[in-house]
C-alpha cells in the first residue's frame, strides 16, 4: 500500500508526508518530482536504478551523428538480434565463441610439427598476428557511421588501416635498400628496377596509336577507380575538379616519372572525356540511385515468399540509408578550406602510388599495388563519410577514426617517399611548371580573401542605411 501511495501521490504534497520519510528517501522523491511526469511513472521498486538511467539518457545529445553516440556494447546488439530473429545470430554478440575458435586454432597450430624452412614460418606467423588483430578489431572495435552489410566489416577495414599505418611507420625507419630487401622477402620476383615505360613516344593521332591505348589494361582501370571516387565523394563538380587536376599533375612531374609522359589526346580524350567520365557518370547516377531509393528494411521473419526473402537478403549489401555530400566550395571559407583539403588530399594518394611503386620497385600490376588501392577504397567509404560529419556537422566534436587513419597514412605515405625518393629524381621542374603553379596557388589564396573578406564588405558598403519615417 505504501509503494501505491508514492506512485500514485502529487509531487505538490510531497512536503506533508516528509515527516514519515528518512532524510535521503526525502531528496530522492524531490529529485524525481523534477524530472517530470516520465519519472513518476516509475515503479519504487526500480526507483534508484531507474533514475541513474534516466540521468545518463537525459544527458545524450541526439544531435550527435549516429557514430559519436552509438551504443556498441552487448546490450544493443542484442537489440538488432530482437528486431529480426531470423538474422539475429549475426548481431548476436559471440565474443566468447569467436576467443575459443581462435584459441583452439592455436592449439592445433602449437600441437602440429615444426616446420623447419624459417622464412616459411616468418610470414605464417606475421600473417596469423595480423589476422589476431584483426579479429579483436572486429569484436572490441566501435561502429563507424556504415551498418551495411555488417557493422563488424566495417571494424575490420578499420583493423587493417591500424596495420597498413604501423607497417608505414616501420617502413618510414628502414632505409631505402632494406626497404626493397622487405618487399623482396614478401615476393622473391620483387627487388629489381623497373623498366622504365611511356606513353608519349608514339603521339599521332591516328586510328593504331588510339587502339594500342584503348586496349591497355590500364583504361578499365581507370574507368572503375573513378566509379569508387564517384562513389566516395558524392559530388559530380568536386570529381570533375579531380579528374582535371590529376592530368595537370600528370603534366607538371613528368619530369619526374617517365609514365606520366602521355600524348595530349591520351590526357584529354582518352582519359578525361572517356575514361573518367564513363565512371563518374556510373557513380554518380549509383549514388543519385541510393539518394532517392525508398528505404523500407523488413527482417527476414517478415516476409513470406522465398524471392523475397533472397531479395532482402541482396539488398543487405545495399547502404541502410543515403546521405548527400553538399561540399558547397563557395558558402564558406570553412567549406573552401574542407574542399582544398580533401582534394589535395585524393590527389597525393592518388600520387604516392606512383611514386611509391617507382621508389620500391613495385611493378604495377603486382597484387601489392592491387592491395593498396583496394584498401584505399574501403578506408575511403567511412573515412569521407566521418570527415563529411565532422566538417559539417557543429555537434560532432571529434573527427571519426577511419578519416583519421585515412589521414595518417596518406600523410605517413608521403614522409616515406620525401625520404626514399632523395637522389631518385634529379630533374628540375621545367619554368612553365613553376610559373603555372605560382600562378595557380596565387589564385587559391587570393580568391578566398575577395570571396569571403572584401566581397562582404564592399555588399555592406553599398546598402545605403534607411532614413528614418515621420
């Protein structure tokens, strides 16, 4: 009967039965008669642990994005597994499941006999370490911004950014010869200059010289890396931006690296017009495609028929919801900064590649190369959609994790070819190059002052004040 009485008693008499209650009991009614009617709902029995939940709901934000407040612990998990019983072992925590899966592969390997060839057992064992990691990163590992296909995949690309980003610190304290002699330990065929190749010996524009370039494996390459940048950065005008300044970066090192050497129109009409536009043009409309897709997510259990079943099952792979990259150059100058930045950014990853495979002799086509750029896409999913959060949005305080790798190794990268590549290109800069690039930047900076300082000023300026009305 007591219990009833405080459930069901005005917060406004709480002062007439303060005779009967203990001092702490007392402050703790008054404190939930200040939390509302929500609190007085709660049941006296449930009381104190109702309340410290409450106290830690209240102080969410749920402006923040979608990473910066997820839940990650069991307890959510479980609640995605309850949203769908039909999938609910894949969002079931198996921590413990997973440890002792692991732990008896270990066993098996520690009860097997030894092998005796010491390289073999070298790179078993770095690769079985890697694989260690990589499996506490996805278990222990907090989501990112993406749920599709798993949140546990997207732990996993961050895993193996952790070990992309400590294997270029280790890299960055070899020098340049134990460097070659590391990758020749990966790959014995690895360690020997590479021939060197160019594209501007034969440049008339005649029907042969086009197919032998068109034919080149290379074309569809460039062809579907476009499409992933499509894909990454959302915006048809920012990749166009890109796509042009990376031949005019082409252009001004090729001084530098002898493939960069293409004739004019294996710049501008194979490249540009052909290539990089026909997989802009197949990310854009995929991503305009997502943009207006109606998103209505059904589990498993729910629906009746085999096909469709198979078709929610597709559609797993799928993004869960689109967002719409508005970079808006022009708004701000913080919108300016963010776009010079991440431009600048595509286009030194786009570079080390180069660089990186001419400084360690790694031919292009090598599965290394292939690797690096394939990881470069999965860490460009989140990472651009993380900094896209954090430069926008005024309540995410931190920058996510996958853009902050993301950051590190193109920028750790970089420090790696400064110190390898000392001797590698002796070759001045043309004057042109020069003078463009001093022109170019120039402009960069000059622009941002008119646009975001004068321009302000000389409007405020003109608009005459308003006399006053008798």
């Amino acid at each position: 009967m007591a219990k009833e009485h405080d459930k069901t008693m005005d917060p406004e008499d709480h002062s007439q039965h303060a005779h009967t209650l203990t001092t702490s009991h007392y402050n703790s009614i008054q404190y939930c008669a200040k939390l509302g009617s929500r609190t007085r709902q709660l049941s006296s029995s449930s009381f104190a642990s109702s309340l410290s939940m409450v106290s830690e709901t209240s102080s969410v934000d749920n402006s923040q994005p979608e990473w910066y407040q997820k839940d990650t612990s069991i307890q959510f998990q479980k609640t995605l597994a309850e949203q769908d019983p039909a999938v609910g072992f894949f969002y079931t925590p198996r921590t413990l499941t997973i440890l002792t899966a692991m732990l008896l592969m270990l066993v098996y390997v520690a009860l097997t006999p030894e092998v005796d060839d010491t390289l073999t057992n070298v790179k078993i064992g770095m690769v079985a370490s890697i694989g260690a990691f990589c499996v506490f990163g996805m278990l222990q590992f907090r989501d990112s911004l993406l749920l599709r296909p798993h949140p546990a995949l997207w732990r996993v690309v961050l895993s193996v950014g952790v070990v992309y980003q400590l294997f270029l610190v280790f890299l960055l304290f070899q020098n340049k010869h134990d460097a070659r002699l590391l990758f020749k330990f990966i790959d014995p065929s690895l360690g020997v200059p590479l021939p060197e190749k160019s594209y501007g010996d034969a440049c008339e524009l005649t029907r042969e010289n086009m197919m032998d370039q068109v034919w080149d494996v290379f074309v569809l390459a460039h062809a579907l890396g476009w499409f992933c940048k499509a894909i990454i950065l959302r915006d048809y005008t920012f990749c166009w931006i890109l796509s042009i300044m990376f031949e005019v970066m082409e252009y001004s090192l090729t001084h530098q690296l002898n493939n960069f050497n293409e004739c004019w129109w294996d710049h501008w009409i194979l490249d540009v017009l052909i290539c990089n536009w026909l997989g802009l043009y197949l990310g854009v409309k995929t991503c305009e495609y997502f943009e207006m897709k109606q998103y209505s997510w059904q589990g498993l259990a729910e629906i009746p028929t085999l096909k469709g079943k198979m078709k929610r099952t597709m559609q797993q792979f799928t993004p869960k919801s689109w967002t719409k990259f508005k970079w808006d150059s022009t708004k701000s100058f913080k919108s300016y900064c963010t776009v010079i930045f991440i431009l600048t950014m595509f286009l030194i990853c786009e570079l080390n590649a180069f660089y990186l495979k001419s400084i360690l002799w790694l031919p292009s086509a090598h599965p290394i190369n292939i690797a690096r750029i394939f990881a470069y896409f999965m860490f460009g999913i989140p990472g651009v959609r993380e900094a896209y959060q954090y430069l926008h949005d005024a309540n995410c305080k931190r920058i996510g994790p996958q853009a902050w790798l993301l950051i590190g190794s193109v920028a750790t990268e970089v420090l790696i070819v400064f110190k390898f590549g000392q001797g590698e290109f002796p070759n001045p800069a043309p004057a042109s190059v020069i003078y463009f690039w001093a022109a170019f930047l120039t402009l960069l900076t000059v622009y941002p002052i008119y646009q975001f300082y004068w321009l302000p000023k000389l409007r405020e300026s003109n608009v005459k004040p308003k006399l006053p009305v008798d």
